[in-house]
C-alpha cells in the first residue's frame, strides 16, 4: 500500500499500486499513477452500471427460478437452501466495435449425373456486418467468480473458446417474468433501457454496497483480447456457411473504449430432497450468476441432472434386483426372471448414465434449452 494525493480532490489515502487504475475514495476519481516519474493522470471515461438488487431480492429470484423450471414448484421452498449470495461490482473494458467479415468456401452439392465427374462442390461467398459492445473482463484472473469465463451464448451454434461477450444481449437475458412478480422495482421489460444506457460516471456510491473491484488489465490487452474473440467469433459464424473455408477475413473498426464496472451476484444453493431421493442424492453445492441491474440469470447450474437421476434408476433396479434373486432362490424361480428383467435395465442406466458423463450440455442449465437443441441439431445435420 501507498500513500498517495488525489489529483482530484486532494484527498490522501492508501493506494495498491498494483492496480492500473486507482480510484479515489472520497471523490471517486479514477487515475493513473506512474511510480517513477510520480505523474497522475485523470482516467474520465470510467463508468458504472448501478446495483439495483439487494441479497434479499437475489434469494427470491433464485428461488422464483427454480420454481419455474421445477417439476414440483411446491416443494422448492422446502427442498432447496441458499447458502450464499455475494455480490461484486466487476471492472470491464468495454470496446465499441464494428466487425466486417468477408467470407468464402466451398459446399458440398447434390450430384446430378451430369456433375458425376466433377467435384461434387460448388464455391459460396458472402459479406456481414455487426457491432458490438465487446466486454473484457479487466482482472487477472478471469476464473475467481464461477461462471464469468463462458458468459457469451451466441445465437449461432458454436462453442465459445473466449471469455468476452457483447454487452446488450448478455445483460438482457435470462430475466424472470414481471407477472410472476418476484422481478426488480422496474415495472416492465418493454420500457426498459438496455444496461449500458443506464451507466453512470464512476462513483462508489452506485454499487449500493457490492464490493468494487480493481482495475488490473490495461487498454492494450483489452484491445487485443476484444479483436481476437471477435475474429474467433465471426471465424466459427462464417464457418457455418460452408464445408471447406477458403478465405475468412475479419475486419474491426474500433469505434470507443470504455471501462465500466458491472454489478454481479453470485449464488450458491444446495438441493436436499425431502423423499428417498435423499440418500442417493449428493448434496454438492450448486452456482447461479445474476448480473444486479435487472436480476436476470446469467448462468446457472440444475441440482439434479438428468445424469443423477438414470444413477438413482440404476441403483433401484440393482437393489430390487438383488432382493429379486434372493426370493428366487429360497422360494420361487419365477422371480429370477423377473430379477434378470432388472439387472438389465440397471445395466442399460448406467451405461447410459456413463455415456453422457462427458456431456457437458446436461451439467449446466440455462434458459437456451431451446438454442442447444437447435445446436444439437444442426451439429447431427
Ligand atoms: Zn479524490
């Protein structure tokens, strides 16, 4: 720690000089400090997305969550616990970007008989165009909040390999219906400005109590780490349209950087099933991200998978099967057959359950059911 003068206010305060950017207590001016030449430099282009929602409000919205996508919302209030819930007002530079990418390849085509001795491919092309608010996580470690590496789902069906995402369409999906009542003070969805309209000039007291986070990557790396998702992303999107790439070439028109801090909650919950479920149930804790300016869940973890569930079939059918053996032997053997009958289907769970052990679509839960079957289809086709 450092003392340092706010070139600012002219406040003194401690400063950890590992950080980019410091950010004055008292007036919450960020700057720039340079150790061996002692200059300060203002950093203006600070901004905050404010907090809006309090621990009580993240319990409740967890809670409406699972209850909506619960088989028996009854028993959620008696079966689920939230152990914690921690909000953190994350930095992020926010790159403003235009990506034009120029795409060509060839696609394999129904021969017809006249084409039997050709190819059997046709050469495609094409142009597009998007922009983005391109958010970059600005810690050293991406990895010491859950689920903030793989917060970008993209509409396409690609796998991300990067851990920055747009903006607008992160911070405005997985909200909770407004009838149900559970969501934030806002009244509806419609009216509502996208987060980043809604920033302020930094200052401390927007975090409503989260905790803020220093700032440790600077601009360059931002910049650098913004166009390689970018053009991994627009890459992966071009490579849909075609069998064989050819040529993919992306260029970026960097319009503005921005560095914003931005509200997040972390939830931890743990499942404990009041029927007989219990004893086969692990109780490992679960995680859900919900970013605090509308309380919408960003990532999120199911308690009991799919997977768990062909486990605890497994076990039963063992189980009566075994009983089923015992009866055969001392009584009837009839029942050997009918205890054969079970070790088979305990035989086929678990094979089951072992074959989708690798999937990593059935250990984590989002809202985008929907997109990963379509990805799981357009992956088969
Ligand atoms: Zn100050």
């Amino acid at each position: 720690m450092h003392e340092l003068t706010c070139p600012s206010c002219s406040a003194s305060a401690q400063y950890d000089l590992n950080s980019y950017l410091l950010m004055c207590p008292t007036c919450s001016a960020t700057f720039s400090f340079d150790l061996e030449s002692g200059r300060k430099e203002i950093f203006a282009e600070h901004f905050i997305i404010p907090n809006a929602i309090d621990s009580g409000q993240v319990r409740n919205l967890v809670l409406q969550w699972i209850k909506r996508i619960h088989h028996k919302p009854g028993t959620v209030e008696r079966e689920y616990f939230i152990t914690d819930a921690k909000g953190y007002s994350i930095p992020f530079w926010i790159v403003s970007l235009e990506a034009h990418t120029s795409w060509k390849g060839l696609v394999k085509r129904q021969k017809s008989a006249a084409e039997m001795l050709t190819t059997g491919y046709v050469t495609e092309s094409g142009v597009f165009r998007r922009s983005y608010r391109w958010a970059v996580s600005s810690r050293k470690n991406i990895c010491e909040h859950w689920g903030l590496t793989e917060l970008h789902e993209p509409k396409e069906a690609i796998n991300i390999e990067w851990d920055g995402f747009p903006l607008d369409s992160t911070f405005s999906r997985g909200r909770i219906d407004p009838t149900t009542g559970v969501k934030t003070s806002k009244e509806s969805l419609e009216g509502e400005l996208p987060a980043y309209g809604v920033r302020e000039y930094f200052d401390f007291k927007f975090s409503n109590g989260l905790p803020i986070l220093s700032v440790e990557i600077d601009e360059e790396e931002a910049l650098r780490r913004a166009r390689l998702h970018v053009e991994l992303y627009h890459f992966k999107i071009a490579k849909l349209n075609v069998d064989i790439p050819v040529d993919i070439r992306t260029e970026l028109d960097i319009a503005g950087l921005q560095l914003i801090h931005l509200p997040f909650w972390h939830i931890r919950y743990l499942y404990r099933p009041s029927s007989a479920l219990r004893h086969f149930q692990k109780t490992d804790k679960k995680n859900i991200i919900i970013e605090g300016y509308t309380g919408g869940v960003l990532k999120s973890e199911l308690a009991i998978i799919q997977r768990d569930k062909i486990w605890i079939n497994a076990a039963l059918c063992s189980a009566a099967a075994l009983i089923l053996f015992f009866l055969g032997s001392i009584w009837h053997p009839a029942f050997l057959l009918v205890a054969f009958f079970f070790l088979l289907i305990a035989g086929a769970s678990a094979y089951i359950a072992t074959i989708r052990r690798g999937s990593k679509e059935n250990e984590t839960s989002s809202f985008f059911y929907e997109r990963k079957e379509q990805e799981e289809h357009i992956e088969k086709v």
